[in-house]
C-alpha cells in the first residue's frame, strides 16, 4: 500500500538526499505496517521521534508499535522542539 512519510525540522537528514527539499517520501510498505516500522529502518533515535501524527491525528507513544497504517495514510513525525 501507499503512504506518504513527512519528517520536520532536524529530522530531514534521515531521509534520502532526494525527499529533502519536500520534507516527504512516498514510500509502499506492507499491510499492516505502524508507525515504528516505519520509523526503525531509518535509524531516527527514539528520542527524536516526539510528535507523531497520522493524517493529523496525535498517536501516543504507546500506539506507535501498534497502530496499523492505511492505504493513502500520512505519516508526521516531528522532534522535540525547544524555545521560548
């Protein structure tokens, strides 16, 4: 199936060198697929990975591991972001 990664902010740097200027990657991936599937092969340390979005829709940490992507779903990570 199809979906769409989209890294913020610092996290630009794991995706290829190509999807850097969108910010986004197509990607197919298997049925069932979650979030951290898709997360762990591209070696993003776990504290990194702070907002998780599908569709614009928050996914608590402890879904990551659990909630299964759909076909033309959006997948958003973001890093922790500090200012002030």
């Amino acid at each position: 199936m199809n979906i769409t990664l989209k890294l913020y902010a610092t996290l630009t740097d794991y995706l290829p060198a190509e999807a850097r200027k969108t910010n986004q990657l197509p990607m197919q991936v298997a049925d069932g697929t979650t979030p951290m599937d898709v997360i762990g092969p591209l070696q993003m340390p776990e504290k990194l990975v702070h907002l998780v979005l599908i569709n614009g829709h928050y996914v608590p940490p402890a879904a990551r591991v659990s909630r299964a992507l759909q076909e033309g779903d959006v997948l958003a990570i973001w890093p922790p972001i500090a200012g002030g």
